[in-house]
C-alpha cells in the first residue's frame, strides 16, 4: 500500500505519484499476451512523458510511439534504442523529419500524400532512403468518446484504404522511400474487441494485396495502442482476448505485430494528491475547494472525465460536491457531484486513475506551477520532476522585458 499522507507531507501538494510496480505488472501482462508471436510494445510517449516513466518502460523492453520530435528526444534520452522508436503525428515539420531520417528510427508513420512528399524530398536532400509506415484510416467506429476517436473519415488521422494502397505504390518505386509497415490507431479508451477486430482484418487484407498484386512485403503491423482502462465501472477488454483478436487475422503472415499501449500501461498506476483548503456553499451547492486544479488534471473539464475521489482518512456521513480548484474558470473542476464527509482544512484527497494524461496536458494557466511528480517502487519513493517555481515559470520571459 502507498502511504499517501506520508508522500503528501514530504514532497507538498498538488502532486503526482506513480506506481512503477503496477505499470511493470501491466506492460509484462500485454507482452505475455503477444507470446508466440514476433512483437514489440512501443509505449505511447505522450501518456505520460516523465524521462523516469519512459525509461522504467525502456528497461522493460518497450520501445516508443512519439508524436513530436521532442517525445523522439526523450526517447533516446530514457534509453529507447533507435530501432524500437517511431514517429508518428499528423503534422510533422520539416525540421522533425528531418532530424527523425538522420536519427534513423525504426520508420516514420505517414498520414497524408502531402507528408509522404515531404518525407521523399527530405531523405532525397540527405541521400538516404526513409524507412516509413502508412497510417490507414479503416473508417471503423470505435465506440468511444469523439474527442478520442480517431478511426473515422471524420478524423483528422490517416488515409482510407485507396489512397494508402496507392501511396505504398509510389513509395515501392521511390529511391528514397522504403515501405516497412502498415498502422492503424481506431481511437483510445476502447472497450470493445469488435471494432478493433474487424480494423485488423480490413489493414491484414490490405496487407496480402500489396503482396499479391504489387510484390510490397511490409515488415510490421502497427496495430496501434488504446485499450481501455477502468476509470468508473467500464468492462475492459482482457489483453489475450485483445491480441488474439488482432493475431487471427494474420493467419500465414510472417509480420512483426507491434502495438503502441500508453493508458493501458500507466493511467490507473498514478494518483494525483490535492489537498483541502475550505469548503463553500452556494445556496443548497456544496463545493470542496481544493489546491489542485484544471491545469493540474485537464481530463475532467476537457472530456467531462471520471477520476474516483477518496477523502483519506476520513469518515463521517457522505453528501455530493463539486470538487474544485482556485483558477478562474468555471470549468475548473476534478469532481461533479462526488460523494464526500465533511472536510476541513488541510485534508487529502486522492485522485485515482490520474498516470495518463494527467500532468502531460497541464499548463502554467493563472501563473500556476506545475506539480511536482514523484516515482514509488519496491517500498522506496523518489523525486522524478519538481515543482516548478514562479521563476520557472517566468524563466523565458524575464530577460526580454522592456
């Protein structure tokens, strides 16, 4: 058990605390569930981008799914070997491709035309030829939240099955472009294994085609990542289940499955501490104002997110309130409606679920330092990032001040 007060009075609050004992439990379920077969667990980097989680997962064995080339930096920084890193992301500049074909990463994830001439042009300047992946959109739905879906024509990610074919065509006959693997990535927090069968078979057909028609023998399928987690009382999908699903549509393929798990490994690993400074009422409205706030932990305001609030310590008869924080918005909340005893001043609470996506999106909004993150392991615990200062803050600042 994490003594939570005990980390709350050493290291202060708002924080963030990972269980890197349970993130190891989790990346060893999903890779035992591939066992058999040729894998690779890249861990999506912008899950949680702390270099110490990033390397936690590298000596693991993972590699890394990044969308930036500054997530491609942390990678090699945490331990990542090159060949087990790949960029993907819908805007690449010129810059990052770049510096992605000099690095020589395992390949480069392609979601338009315009990039894959971008990439040709680039590696063409270099003289090299660029190891890439087309992301195919399979226009499947995946029955999750819209701002997470990302399998659709009405999503930004990817090419339909058409123009990818024809771009593995142009990229066949490049000199600078090598066509290495295949990717789809229907949405994230999914929780049902229909949608994402039924992606697979239509990128594994499209697989076989390439082969059979225009002799492109692609290397590794990039199923993505996504799998759910349980943040309320969703039924989740068990990861044998999972991979048997994708690997029963590769039947007689000799292909390397890699998959880009990023919730999955970390978000109910962490925990995000806050403590009390008063409560409030607005009429019959209950309000607990607490330390953290919404550029602390987005994911309640952006998406109207569920994260359990236990009060530490505390008993009493339980009532509903808004758990909120001190920055002027109105949608500056981490609970609506969340059943609570009374609080008094300087109580804790505890955040559940809060390792992915969690301090990644938070901001310096209201001129807010960011938290401070602290790693637990074996029974040890340790500083991993700290909170930043008000000269943090304005460190970027200060010098062009006329």
């Amino acid at each position: 058990m994490i003594d939570f007060k005990k980390l709350a009075d050493k290291y202060q609050t708002p924080l963030y605390v990972y269980d890197f004992d349970s993130m190891s439990k989790q990346y060893s379920a999903l890779k035992e569930a591939f066992r058999g077969r040729k894998s690779m667990l890249a861990y999506a980097v912008k899950a949680n981008s702390n270099l110490s989680v990033v390397k936690h997962f590298a000596k693991l064995g993972a590699g890394a799914d990044c969308v930036s080339i500054g997530e491609v930096r942390r990678a090699f920084m945490a331990g990542i070997p090159k060949y087990r890193i790949i960029f993907s992301g819908v805007g690449k500049r010129d810059d990052e491709i770049r510096e992605a074909i000099e690095r020589d990463i395992l390949y480069i994830n392609v979601e338009s035309e315009a990039e894959l001439a971008r990439v040709e042009i680039i590696a063409k300047e270099l003289g090299v030829c660029a190891r890439i992946s087309i992301r195919v959109n399979p226009n499947i739905d995946p029955k999750t939240h819209p701002y997470i879906s990302t399998g659709l024509h009405d999503n930004k990610f990817g090419v339909d099955i058409d123009t990818a074919k024809r771009l593995y065509i142009r990229s066949n006959n490049s000199e600078n472009l090598d066509p290495v693997g295949i990717h789809f990535h229907i949405g994230s927090q999914l929780t049902e294994l229909d949608p994402i069968r039924e992606a697979a078979e239509i990128v594994a057909d499209m697989v076989r085609s390439l082969s059979a028609a225009v002799g492109i023998e692609l290397k590794f399928f990039d199923v993505g990542g996504g799998l759910g987690v349980c943040y309320e009382n969703e039924e989740t999908i068990d990861p044998y289940e999972y991979a048997q699903a994708i690997l029963s549509t590769l039947t007689g393929m000799d292909i390397t499955v890699i998959c880009e798990p990023g919730r999955y490994l970390s978000a109910n690993a962490g925990y995000f501490l806050t403590k009390v400074l008063y409560e409030k009422r607005n009429g019959d409205k209950r309000f607990v104002v607490v330390d953290g706030a919404m550029n602390d932990l987005l994911r309640p305001s952006l998406y109207s997110a569920y994260h359990r609030v236990d009060a530490l310590g505390k008993g009493g008869e339980l009532s509903r309130a808004d758990v909120v924080g001190p920055v002027c918005e109105s949608g500056d909340f981490l609970a609506k409606d969340c059943e609570l005893p009374k609080m008094e001043h300087n109580d804790l609470l505890v955040i559940h679920s809060a390792g992915a996506y969690g301090f990644g999106m938070g901001s310096n909004y209201n001129t807010r330092g960011r938290s401070a993150e602290v790693a637990v392991e074996e029974g040890s615990d340790r500083l991993i990032r700290r909170r930043e200062t008000f000269d943090d803050i304005i460190a970027l600042e200060k010098e062009y001040l006329g």
